[in-house]
C-alpha cells in the first residue's frame, strides 16, 4: 500500500488544469496513464532522473479509477488533497453553493474517530 | 534593536476575499458582519504602524511536498511571488507578489540554528494563503516587505505542539534583538477546530464548538500552560481533523508570552468554522 502515491497524484492532477478536466472525463485512462509515464517522477529533483519502484495497489488503482472519494480516505489519503482536487472536479454539477460539499461529509458519515491513518 | 510593535494571531479563511468583494446582490448574509469585525482588526495593525511583517503560516501542498518535508522553514529571498492556481480557482484569491526582509530572514535563520532549531530556508519561495489571506485582510495594500515562516501542522509527523510554543519565543527574542531601527509585526494564522475532508466538514459552525470556547480563552489569557496540558497531537484529532492548525495559534501565544493578556479579541461564528482575531501590543497600546 502507497498512501504517498495516492497523494501524489492527487497532488499532481490538482496543481494542472489540463489534468484536472482529463481526470474528470476519463479516469480509467487517465489512471493508466498516470501511473505508467508519471509516478516515478521525483518532483524536486533534476529532470532526466526519476524512481523505479513506485505503484498502486489493487485498491489504490480502483479507488482513483472510479473517482471513490469514501474509498480514498478509508485507504488514508490526504483528506486536504482529495478534498481540493473533487470540489474541483464536481463541485460545478451541483446547483447549490457547497452541496457538493455537504454530500461528501455525508457519504463519510460511517466513519468515526479514529479516522484512517494518514501518515505517510 | 528592533520593536515588537504588535503581536497577531487570527484564522485564515480563503472564503473572505470573496464574499467582501463581490457585488451586493452576490454577497452572502453574514459578509457585512463580517466585513466589519475584518475592519476592526486591521485597525489593530494599522495602529502599530509596523514596518515589517514577520508573517507566520503553513503551506498546503503547494510549494512543499512529501518527498522533502521541512517541519519549520524561514523564507528567505527579496520577492515572494503568492497564491497557486488552484487556489485562483477554488477561493478567487488574486496572484500577488510581496517584498521580502532578507536581512531579518538571516537574523531568524542564524539565530534559530543556535537556539537549536534546525530551519530549513528556501530562497524562492511562492507562498499561500496561509500567508495571504491576513495580508488581504490585515495590510491589504500589501506594501510592507515579509519575512515568512512556514511550520507543518499538515503532514504528519508533525513537531510536538511544545515546539510551537518553543519556536513561537524564539522568534520573539530574535526580533527583539535584531539591529535595526525598524517595527516589526509577527502575524501567525492557523484555526481553531477544522475539519477538511472528512464526515463532520461545512457544518453549520466548527465542528467542535465547545473545544473553540476553551481555545480562544486560552489565546486570549496567554494560558499557554493550560492549552499545552490540554492538547497533543493525538488530542488535536478530535476536534476536527484539520485542528492541527490550532499549533500555529500556539505559536503565537509563544509570541506573545506567557500569560499575556490580548489587547484586542474578536471571534465571529461561520458555517464550517469559528473566526478568531487577536492582537497583542507587547509595547502598550498605541495611542
């Protein structure tokens, strides 16, 4: 399990507007690709180098292919990260101002303290 | 030496840039009221007439990221280019750019090593809204020259909340003895009970309004004691899961100094969380 890899595409796709639309519209080939051409990048680093060992697992890879926002922070996602980057996706199919928001609370509402583990 | 002109701790609330500039008939019902305790607060600054801000706050994965975490990183560079697109996108915030003090960066920095905080430094830094959103509502003509302070209360392993109020009193004795003639301001903005992406978020007030009533007490009495009794980082989880925050404000109490009393104590209860503004003059009020 990565929950520094499900951050960091989180992180990705929510810093680039292209990604975020492209997430939006087809997250199964944006996952794919992602993972195959993107995860080894070491952000802070000299470009030209780059990781080798860095992949989702099983549940990773589903909770992001089918945008599961419940699944993500029950697998320890930022809730920060996954927060920003839905609200940016979805907040604009909802007519009301934060519905989209407050339905995301809700679909969460199962969840009790202790929260998931977030530390990476 | 340097004077502490005013000592300030308040929330950061993105939302506030837009619902005070937008047209009357887009402007939320609580904006006035709003608007009005934002007014009053500034004034606090004003009144000191500093001439430096040593502005304190914590980047949200926009500049610092996983693969190399600073805990407590001092800025040091001329400019500070401000704000990230997606928070262009998600609050409205404007792109800004504010000069920066490199002079007292390099005191903070060489002090603090010494005192035995290893900071980390970065000489191009682009900062958040952490930083700028009191700006925008403190000094919104953002014409002073900054020395920011990042501090992680957002990626865990975070510093004990201890080290906040250690680091919060360093800073004070570094300003105080930096050599200069000028005035300088400490601004540090966190929250009180918060949470972000979890099953208890945009509530109609903060998620945990009795654990807000205790903290502003203890912000406003300078009861670092018992705010350090009371809270850990295991503690702050229950509040709201974004209540980490809440060490900014005790850093800030570490400022201000033990039991010192606030000058000026604000709060205003939002949808999602509380607003808290406080200003401490360490000089006596200004006249």
């Amino acid at each position: 399990m990565s929950k520094y890899l499900l951050n960091k595409f989180l992180y990705t796709v929510d810093r680039d507007p292209d990604l975020v639309e492209r997430y939006r519209e087809d997250p199964s080939g944006t996952v794919t690709w992602w993972e195959s051409t993107m995860a080894n990048t070491i952000l802070n680093c000299h470009t030209g180098e780059s990781s080798t060992w860095l992949t989702f697992s099983p549940p990773e890879r589903d909770a992001l292919t089918s945008h599961d926002y419940v699944r993500l922070f029950e697998l320890g996602a930022h809730p920060f990260l996954t927060l920003t980057l839905f609200i940016a996706m979805f907040e604009r199919d909802y007519p009301e101002p934060l519905a989209f928001q407050k339905e995301y609370g809700r679909r969460l509402s199962h969840f009790s303290l202790p929260y998931p583990d977030i530390s990476t | 030496m340097a004077t502490l002109a005013a000592v300030i701790a308040s929330t950061h609330h993105p939302f506030y840039y837009r619902a005070s500039t937008a047209p009357p008939e887009e402007r939320p019902p609580f904006a006035d009221a709003w608007v009005a305790k934002i007014l009053a607060f500034r004034e606090t600054l004003t009144r000191a007439r500093p001439d430096v801000l040593v502005m304190v706050g914590s980047d949200h994965f926009h500049q610092l990221w996983l693969d190399n975490m600073p805990q407590f990183l001092v800025g040091k560079a001329p400019f500070y280019d401000a704000n990230f697109y997606n928070e262009e996108r998600e609050f409205g915030l404007p792109r800004m750019t504010l000069r920066g003090n490199e002079d007292l960066s390099a005191h903070i920095l060489r002090g603090g090593l010494d005192e035995g905080f290893d900071l980390a430094f970065s000489n191009e830094l682009r900062i958040d809204h952490s930083v700028t959103c009191p700006i925008i509502t403190l000094r919104p003509q953002a014409d002073l020259p900054i020395v920011p302070i990042y501090t992680n209360i957002f990626a865990p392993p975070l510093p004990q909340p201890w080290r906040f109020v250690e680091l919060g009193r360093a800073i004070r004795r570094l300003v105080e003895s930096w050599p200069s003639d000028l005035r300088v301001a400490v601004i540090g903005t966190g929250h009180l009970s918060l949470e972000l992406g979890g099953p208890r978020q945009f509530g109609p007030h903060g998620p945990d309004p009795e654990f807000d009533r205790r903290a502003v007490e203890w912000i406003a009495t300078g009861d670092i004691e018992r705010a350090l009794s009371e809270v850990s980082l295991d503690s702050l989880w229950n509040p709201g899961n974004a209540t980490h925050g809440f060490m900014d404000f005790m850093l800030m109490m570490g400022v201000a100094g033990d039991g010192a009393k606030a000058d000026h104590v604000d709060t205003l209860d939002l949808f999602h969380t509380m607003e808290a503004y406080f200003t401490w003059y360490p000089e006596g009020v200004p006249a």
